[in-house]
C-alpha cells in the first residue's frame, strides 16, 4: 500500500488530514488522467497468489514468519493471519507467452516457499478454504504479528463496535459469529493484474465486470468452511462479512459494504472508482505521507498517490481499479474473485481465461451493457459463486428479449474461442493462449474443479468419517496432487 504503518490507534485530526490527503490525490489524478499520453502503452499481466501453511494434521500452522524469513524471497510477503503468505508474481507484457512465464514465475517462488515451509514442519496449501478450519484456529492470536494489521483490525472493529456474524446458506447453513477480522484469513485468492490505457479503461473494466462470473463457475475452490457445506466458492460469501465495518443486518444497511461486487457500471473512466471509493467509505488506516502530490506533477513526476492507494486497498471490490506511479503512471484492473489453487496450472488457465475474455467483451463493452442490466451481472457473480458449473447465468443477447439464461458450464465452452481471439489480437502467441484455454475446455468437460473435487472426496468418504479423519486425509491427499502441478480435472478420485 505504499505507506508504513506505525500505529494501531488514530484521533480525529489525523482522520482529518487524511480526508483532506485524500482530497488532494483526487484533484492530482484528475489531472493525471486530463494530460495526453498518461498510461499509455502495451498492456501487461502479473499475478498474486495467498497460500495457507497446514502442520502434519492438515491444520493452519501460524508460522509464517519463520518460513518468510527462510524463503528469502522478495516475491513472497505476509498476509493477515499467521498461517498466510502470498506470493507476488513478476509483471510481464501480454505479447508472447505471459502466462508461460507466469507459471514459471509462481512455480519457483512456490518451490523454495515449499522448501522453508518443510524446514518448519508444514506444507504448502493452495485451496481457497482449508476444509480442517476449527473455530478456534481463527480467534484474535491467528492475526500476524504486525502493526498494519492490528491497526486494521482495531479500526474495523471500532468502527463497527461489534463482532461479524457470518451468515451462509449452502447445502448446510453456518451461523456463526466472528471475534476479529482474523476470519478473512480463511480466504486465500488468486489475483490477476492487467494494465488497461486510461481510454479503455471503462470498456474495459465493464467487460471484466461480466466476464468475472463465467471465469469464476468453472474455477470454485472452496466448499467447505467449519465442516459445513456452504458455496462452490465460499470465499464471496465469507470475505463479505470478516470486514464489514457496517453494523446492522447485512442486507438492510443503507452504508454499502466494503466488500463487493460495485455499484454500476462504470461510465467515465477510473477516476469515478477512486473518487466513490473516497465518498462511500470512511478511512480505516488515515496514515498521511508527507509527499505533496500537486508538487510532484509540477515537477514533473508521477505523484505516488500512497493515501489514496492505501485507502483503496481497503475498499475490496471483487474488480479494483489500481493506479501505480511506476514508469511514469499508469492503470490497471485487479481482478480478485478467483480463489488459490488447486495447481499453478489451474490457476494460470484461469488468469487467461479472464485476460482473454476481458479483452474480447471489452471491444463491445459500451453495446454489452444496453443488454444487460448492471443488477444483473451482480446476480451472476453470486450466482456462480454458489452454485460453480451448475450455475445459470444471464448473457446478452443480440436480440430481445435480453438478456437470456444460459447453462455456465456450456457458456464458458462457447466463450473460449472469444477469449483465445482476445488474447491472440493483443498479441499473445496462438498457441500460448490454446494450451492454457485448453486446461478450461478439459476442466468443464470432465465437470472437476477444485471444489467438486472436494465434494467428491467428502460423499466418497462420508460423513462420519469426514468429521473425524476425512477432512485431513482429503487435504493431504489434495496437497500432494496440487505439489505435482497436474491440473485438477486429471486428479484421481480419493
């Protein structure tokens, strides 16, 4: 977030100054985006990965700073809880083989992350929910050890002024009630970067708003959460309500969750993104820098904007509009609906898949979003994330009325040549872009994500049996598949 975080409480001068820091990072993006040529250039994909550290019982091991500092790696950091670290892949141009290099990338920072986590007795889990979480792994002493994120934490809270019930309907329905935001720990993701011009931008987010549904029905990961059987992608529901600094009931609230999937489709470019983010949302960590951002573009540098930026990672649309001063400024859409895992494979097929969908719904964005209410598209996104390749979808249609369900499992297969035409016309290479959408194709057609994985393992085993053993058996089984980096359709039943 740019900033260092030196405290854990703030008074009403400082959340005053920032407000006020925040004012003036808007008015020096605002001019920002008026000079021609800002952020222009090709674009580009990165990627972050949050991982979990599991013990020999299949349980979270709080020992993410003995294996960070035995890593020795800049591409890895912490995360929230002690048993979190995240891995950050290299950025690399979107012509050529991106994603090959990403998964190089992520598979070497991946291995010597596997190699320390070994010398500290634990494993390496990519899975978005570990299905062996016990309340009592995520009490308030799971928060890692560090002031940004007791300062997180405490703001949250003080804010809200009580705990966060957390609330899911599945198979199963879990009601339960959350101490500290240590319960967004549980929730390890998969985000995508991709570098848009500041012209395309709006088009461009829009059609990352649509795609993100599709994308997220075919790559579910996460089940399961205190034994219930909840969503295919739980992850939505939950991370919702472990940082919700609203108060009342969820739904009937009229302050707008700082957790979710937006509210409308975007129309003038990103600054509406900023500059809602700062009106809808009350600053959790008011730390100011003391770098003038209007004196930084008289002088002819990109400002670093770090209040803003640093307010903004605390606003988590499931799409984030991100600006970065390196090379002069520039933007980029984080996409950060998909969950961790199961294999770099997977979660690479996924990143293109999203890229190139993107891409493609971006040229017709502005026609796509008369076919579709924006409501709509909210309801997609949830309802992918509850019910994976059963879920049914809204599409634009060319003619009315639009738009008109569709199977998502069927969709995604009729969307891939578009995804292969949005990354071939961007330059990737042909057959970069159909080895990875392959992993799609493959994936559907054989009906295996992560979490149907997991289903599977979970009937196979039962219930009793899963209460006991099962659960740590099926994780340890699913670790070492996801060590071999064989895509999750090839696995073989528990």
């Amino acid at each position: 977030m740019g900033i260092e975080i030196l405290k854990e409480t703030f008074d009403d001068a400082e959340r005053d100054a920032f407000a006020a820091k925040l004012q003036r990072c808007l008015e020096a993006m605002r001019e920002l985006l008026a000079r021609p040529g800002f952020g222009e250039g090709p674009p580009s994909v990165g990627a972050e990965v949050e991982l979990d550290l599991v013990d020999a019982a299949g349980r979270p091991a709080p020992v993410n700073r003995a294996v960070l500092a035995a890593t020795n790696d800049p591409r890895v950091t912490l995360e929230v809880d002690r048993f979190n670290l995240e891995i950050n892949a290299s950025p690399a141009p979107l012509a050529g083989r991106p994603f090959t290099f990403m998964a190089g990338d992520l598979s070497a920072a991946l291995a010597a992350t596997r190699k320390a986590a070994h010398e500290h007795g634990a494993r390496v889990a990519t899975i978005g929910i570990l299905p062996t979480f016990r309340e009592d792994d995520l009490r308030s002493d799971a928060l890692t050890d560090g002031v940004r994120y007791r300062a997180l934490s405490r703001s949250i809270l003080q804010v809200r002024g009580q705990p966060f019930p957390v609330r899911i309907q599945g198979e199963d329905a879990l009601d339960v009630v959350a101490p500290d935001v240590t319960f967004e720990g549980a929730n390890t993701s998969l985000q995508v970067h991709l570098r848009v011009t500041p012209d395309a931008f709006a088009r461009t987010y829009n059609a990352a708003q649509l795609a993100t549904a599709v994308v997220l029905a075919v790559s579910g990961n996460s089940p399961f959460f205190l034994g219930k059987r909840l969503w295919d992608e739980t992850r939505i529901a939950l991370f919702r309500q472990t940082v919700d600094d609203r108060a009342g009931a969820l739904d009937d609230d009229w302050r707008p969750a700082r957790v979710s999937f937006g509210h409308g489709w975007v129309r003038r470019g990103a600054l509406e993104l900023f500059e809602e983010a700062v009106a809808l949302h009350a600053p959790l960590l008011p730390v100011c820098d003391a770098q003038d951002p209007i004196a930084e573009l008289r002088a002819g540098r990109a400002p670093e904007l770090r209040e803003l930026r640093l307010h903004q990672g605390t606003v988590w649309r499931w799409n984030r509009a991100i600006y970065d001063h390196d090379g002069g400024g520039h933007l980029r859409i984080e996409l950060r609906a998909f969950p961790s895992g199961p294999t770099v494979r997977d979660m690479t097929a996924n990143a293109a898949f999203a890229v190139g969908l993107t891409l493609a719904l971006a040229d017709e964005a502005e026609r796509l979003v008369t076919q579709m209410t924006f409501g709509q598209a909210r309801r997609n996104f949830y309802e992918a994330a509850r019910r994976g390749l059963d879920a049914e979808l809204l599409w634009p249609s060319a003619g009315p009325p639009s738009p008109r369900v569709q199977d998502a499992a069927t969709l995604a297969v009729a969307l891939l040549p578009r995804a292969r035409a949005g990354l071939v016309d961007h330059g990737v290479e042909a057959s970069e872009a159909d080895a990875w959408l392959e992993v799609i194709r493959a994936r559907v057609e054989a009906r295996t994500t992560g979490a149907r994985w997991l289903r599977d393992a979970r009937a196979e085993l039962g219930e009793d049996a899963w209460a006991g053993r099962g659960a740590a058996d099926a994780l340890a089984r699913y670790v070492a598949l996801s060590e071999s980096d064989e895509p999750v359709h090839t696995w073989p039943r528990l």
